[in-house]
C-alpha cells in the first residue's frame, strides 16, 4: 500500500475509534473464525464484479467491516494452512504434505496454538469442523483389507483394525480447545461423528466409492476407502455442523468470552449443497454449494446477534486455499472464474493457490467499508488476535506472525508489519514475496494441471526461465515475466529465499 493510501486507511479507523471509544466494552471480546475449505478469491461475490454466485451473507460481512485482498494462506493446501493459522507458524517448519487417512498429528506436543493460550487467558473454546490435522490412533493391527483405486492398491483399514472404545488422544481438545464436534475430514475415513475425543457410534462398515449410495452432483466424490458407520450420509454433514455451531454460540452464557474455530467442510469436494439449494447460482453446483456456504455463514451470524453479542465479537472469515481443479471447466462452462483474476489454482505457487478471502468485522473497533490492500497470512492471526484481546502469548508461541491490525493495538510498542512472506506447497517449489514483488523459485508455479483450452481462453504463455519474477502491482494475473528485466532484483529475491530458509523462518522476534 502507498504511504498516502496507508495513512488514509489508519485515518479511517482512528476516527471510527474516537466515535465509538465510549461505548467500547469492558470483556474481552468473543472470537469466531469461519474456515472455507477450498474457496477461491473470486468466489466472493463482492470481490469479482463478473461472479455467477450470489454471497449476501459474505458481502454483508465484508461491508460491516474490513476486506483485505491481499491475502495469503500459508500453503496451497489444506493440513499445512490449518496448522500455521492456528500457530502462527510457517507449515514448512514442520512439514509439507497434508495429514492422510489414520496418520499421525500435525503436530508436535511443543506447539502452542492460539487456542491454548486462549483457553488460559479465560476463553471459552471450541472447534467444530473438518480438522484434518491428525490424531493418536489406537490400532489394533495393520490395515486388514485392500482396494484398487485411482490406478493404484491402497491398504484400507476395516472396523476391527482399530479400537473404537478409547479416547482418540492427538486432536482438537489436546490442543486448547475445550469441546469438538465433526466428522474429522468429510472425504477421509473414519465416516463417523467424533465429539471431543470419543466417537458417538462405532462404525460397523467399509466405505468404497462404489458404496456411497449417493449421487456427487459435481466432479468426484474423491472418498477414501475406510471404515463407516451404518448409514452414513454425506450430505447430511454441512448441515449437522451448522446447528452444531449455532446451537454451541446459543449455549454461551454472555459473561466468559468464547473462541469458536469453525472450519466448514465447503466447498470442497465432494460438491454436495443439498437440495435447498440447488439452482441458487449461476455456476453450477459448485456454485450453490458456494451459496449454501454462504447460508451457513449466515446462520453463525444470526445467532451472534441473537444472543446480543454481535458488538462485542469478532468475526474472522478466510479459505485455507484457493480452489480444486473443477474450476478450469467451470470457468470454460459458466463464465465463472472462482480464482478471480488470479492465475492457478490449490497447490500451486500461482497467486491462486494461496491468495484467499479474507475478512474481519468487529463492531467496536473495526471501521465499516474499509478495503486494505496490505501484505496479509493467515500466519499472522494469532499475534493479531491475541493482542487485540490483551492476551501476551507466551515467548515461544506464533514465532512467524505479524499484527496486521497494528492501528487498533492498546500496546505502546506495537509489533511491526509483514513485509516479506514464503509461499509454498512442496519441498522443490518455492515462492517468496518481497513488497509487490514474487520470485518463484522454478520455471512454473504449477501443480494442478491447467488445461490447453483454459490456457489459450485467458491468454497465459509458457515462459523460458528457470525462474520467475513477478510485480504483483501491475500484474496481479501473472502474464508478465521479468527475470531478465531485473537480474538485481531476482538476485535479492534469491537471497532472501536462501536466507530465510536457513534461519527457518521470517521472525517477527528479531
């Protein structure tokens, strides 16, 4: 952001406060942060002037308060952006990969989430939703079963590979949070509720994708085999986590602040919005599914106000990376482009692979309208949070996150602002932003294939260069290479790739 527009923005907001310092109250405020699974930049209907998809909810949201779009997870997929949100921790810090089927934790006993430190300031916590972060599994034996899927045979866990009996040690309440609810991950087994740590009904089944026994509506159903319960219907699963989630901010009672971490299991596939929604877009079903997430931001909203805490709460909402690969036919299909102006898609270095919806409403404090295009990660929520309640993490906790709310810190010395930040979904590709620039450290920052129809629709070329060089500024799209433009300029890039890799992260404690 340029110095004029920075100080027109902290301008904005100083005023706000002074207007509404009085009636500021004296609790800490209530924290809800809506995780979407898989949502693209442009599929906020407020942010893409050409969206197929009606977001009235979203769009209310980011009106009543501040919409960054600048915006980055910390990975182009899932198990690593959940765990640097929830420590304010690099993922490449400790791994790349997502966590598969029965594997173990993210992570390791001596994080410190922003739950935890949440829960000893006097917070209330919850999570419920899709964690993908792993468990302690107890195991009875090795997987017993075997299926060939997706070209290749898989071991597959059955029933009575697993102790069902004990608590499932590893997850949600082992890492601050007070009370959970979900389904783990909707498309990896166990197909089962699992409430704190203890599974409400045993399942009894083997799920296959040839013993779903209900019809995907978009793409694929992209199951894992593993064991079910009877029954078991994924559509039912959006659903039941959102009364969960209302019913659980109905049941707080007004004096114990309350951090609820709500991560949805939409619109990820499988693209499954139930039948009350279908038709509600114009971009197919992902698209209603889009709408029905909506939806369900919407009941989260209501019951907020319901309960009279809406002045008093702050609401974060953001997408853990950009969007499957079914957004290439549907661009072609429906005129629909879920990755805005963006190019790429989840697991690419692309810009589309990690700029993701951000915004973040707080009545009291947080100005309406405001639109910031500062260097935002989800990295940075926990230092950002943590402040604004009045709560110091303790010295080895969130060793990467910046306050990107500086403006509204009580602190006299308040922490300094990103400027730099590392993109990156394996261990070969790297991107790293600096300012406006964006070296990748490769040819490509490709990983999910883009089709030869998609490529000619928007114009891209192939470029020559082992690596690239991006000014984001005048080229949000990535059309532009100028590695040989400014060989200083990449050599300081390189640098500060190296640099920061070898010291393990960008730290904010310096």
């Amino acid at each position: 952001m340029n110095p004029i527009a920075n100080f027109l923005l902290i301008l904005v907001i100083c005023s706000w406060l002074v207007s509404c310092g009085e009636n500021i109250s004296e609790r800490p405020p209530n924290i809800v942060i809506i995780y979407a699974d898989d949502m693209g930049y442009g599929d906020l209907n407020i942010q893409n002037p050409d969206s197929k998809i009606p977001t009235p909810h979203l769009d209310q949201l980011a009106a009543a308060g501040m919409r960054f779009t600048d915006a980055h997870s910390s990975s182009g997929i899932c198990s690593p952006s959940r765990y640097a949100l929830l420590t304010g921790t690099y993922h490449w810090r400790r791994q790349h990969n997502i966590v598969n089927s029965f594997e173990k934790p993210f992570f390791n006993d001596s994080d410190i989430t922003l739950a935890q430190v949440l829960r000893d300031g006097g917070y209330r916590t919850a999570c419920i939703g899709k964690w993908h972060l792993g468990w302690d599994w107890v195991f009875e034996n090795p997987p017993s079963g075997k299926v060939n899927q997706w070209g290749r045979e898989m071991a597959v866990y059955h029933p009575d590979d697993i102790n069902w009996d004990l608590p499932v040690s590893g997850g949600p309440v082992d890492r601050g949070f007070d009370y959970y609810f979900g389904d783990g991950t909707i498309n990896f087994p166990p197909y089962a509720w699992i409430e704190n740590d203890r599974f409400l009904e045993a399942p009894t089944e083997v799920m296959y994708l040839d013993s779903i026994g209900f019809d995907v509506k978009e793409g694929q159903w992209e199951f894992r085999p593993g064991p079910k319960v009877k029954g078991w219907n994924p559509y039912d699963v959006l659903p039941t986590l959102t009364k969960k989630a209302v019913e659980w901010i109905k049941g707080q009672d007004g004096n114990t602040p309350f951090f609820l971490y709500f991560p949805l299991t939409s619109p990820h596939a499988p693209i499954i919005p139930n039948e009350e929604f279908d038709g509600k877009s114009q971009a197919g079903a992902y698209g209603d599914f889009v709408y029905q997430s909506d939806w369900v931001v919407g009941q989260v909203l209501q019951a907020i106000r319901e309960m009279g805490f809406e002045d008093n709460t702050i609401v974060l909402f953001t997408a853990d990376n950009g969007p499957e690969g079914y957004a290439f036919s549907r661009a072609e299909a429906y005129g629909h482009f879920s990755m805005g102006e963006l190019r790429g898609l989840k697991r690419d270095v692309w810009e589309g692979g990690n700029r993701v919806p951000f915004v973040v409403k707080w009545p009291e404090r947080i100005a309406p309208g405001v639109v910031s295009d500062k260097l935002v990660s989800q990295i940075d929520v926990m230092a950002t949070l943590l402040d604004l309640v009045g709560i110091a993490p303790p010295a080895d906790a969130a060793p990467d996150s910046f306050h990107f709310l500086p403006e509204l810190s009580d602190s006299d010395n308040p922490m300094p602002q990103r400027t730099s930040l590392i993109h990156n979904t394996n261990e070969t590709r790297w991107a790293v932003r600096d300012g406006d620039w964006l070296y990748i450290n490769d040819s490509t920052g490709q990983h999910t294939r883009m089709p030869e129809s998609f490529f000619e629709l928007k114009g891209y070329t192939h470029f020559g260069t082992s690596e690239l060089l991006f000014n984001l500024s005048d080229d949000p799209g990535q059309f532009k290479n100028l590695s040989a433009m400014y060989p200083e300029r990449l050599k300081e890039m390189q640098s500060l790739l190296s640099e920061s890799k070898a010291k393990g992260y960008f730290s904010n404690k310096e």
